[in-house]
C-alpha cells in the first residue's frame, strides 16, 4: 500500500478515535427531599432495560424504610393493556447523601445499577432518571401523561446529555378517568 493510499486511512482511524471519547459524567439535580420524591411515577418514555421492552401502564413507586434504603416497585402490563401484569421488587440504596440525587438499585445482590436523577422539576411532578453509560434512561411523571411541550423539552435535554434518543419508547399508558 503506497503511502499516499495510508494517508485517507489514518485520517479516518483518528477521525473515528476522537468519536468514541466517552461522554463526561451526567450532572444530578442539586438536592432531592427523598419524602418529596416518594410514591407513584408514571414512565412516560424510557430506553428500556430488557425487562420492559414491551411495557405498558409502567408505573415506579418508591417507599422510603426506617434504615434509608428505598423499597421500589415497578409494575406493568407485558405486550399490552390487557397483558400479564408484572412486578420488580429492586431495593434502592441513596449513595449521595448530601444532595439525594445518585442512588444504586439493587435487583440481584450483590450489584448495584446507577440510578441518578438528572431531573426534577420544582413541583416534583416530573423526573429523569439516566445512567453515565446512557444506555438507559426513564422519563417519568406523577401523572399518566404530560404536556407535549414539556415532553420536547425533556427530549432537548436527553440529546444535550448524550443519549440516543432513537432507541427511546414512549410507554403507552391508559387508565380510567378519574371522576
């Protein structure tokens, strides 16, 4: 191969190294009240886990215990409304506690998944939850939907953070209307 044939080569193997620079670490929300951030929350959109590809009506509720950890819930429909229900019963460990916004979620001892929360609004009435891989991500709200604005919003914030949102699901969410 001439030297001349290498030069396009080498362009593209540097080109192609400094893509793969790993992307710097997501930032928390500043402070979480963990009695605030208890209870319910709808999954909105998530890049799922291979547990809730086909999840519908994902709710995650949080409970704080008496020693700090957090008992967690999911629960979901598999493949449709009318599907098998299913439900995870992982236990969160709060790892940051100065700020409450890094926590470690515990499905199978002895592994710890990171669970931080990149966003909370003032309300506490939605939240992100990602992970520095960004190979997962949970957009989630105390209510079964939000306003599509709000929703672009967040989609504008997982694309700064680095995520692909391509590989995002909305998870389909219906519940009879409340009287």
């Amino acid at each position: 191969m001439s030297k001349l044939a290498l030069c396009p080569l080498l362009f593209a193997l540097i080109f192609m190294s400094g893509c793969a620079t790993p992307l710097p670490p997501l930032k928390t929300v500043e402070r979480v009240d963990l009695s605030r951030f208890m209870g319910a929350w709808y999954v909105i959109a998530a890049i799922p886990t291979f547990i809730e590809t086909e999840a519908y009506n994902g709710i995650e509720t949080y409970r704080l215990e008496p020693d700090g950890t957090i008992d967690t819930v999911f629960t979901f429909n598999q493949a449709g409304f009318d599907g098998p229900a299913k439900r995870h019963n992982p236990r969160g460990f709060v790892v940051d506690r100065v700020n409450n916004s890094t926590w470690g979620m515990q499905f199978v001892w002895p592994f710890k998944a990171e669970f931080l929360i990149t966003h909370l609004n003032a309300d506490y009435t939605q939240t992100v939850i990602g992970r520095n891989k960004r190979d997962y991500v949970w957009i989630m709200a105390r209510t079964p939907e939000i306003p599509e604005a709000d929703y672009q919003r967040l989609l504008i914030e997982l694309t700064v953070q680095g995520y692909d949102l391509t590989k995002l699901r909305k998870v389909p969410q219906r519940w009879p209307k409340k009287k």
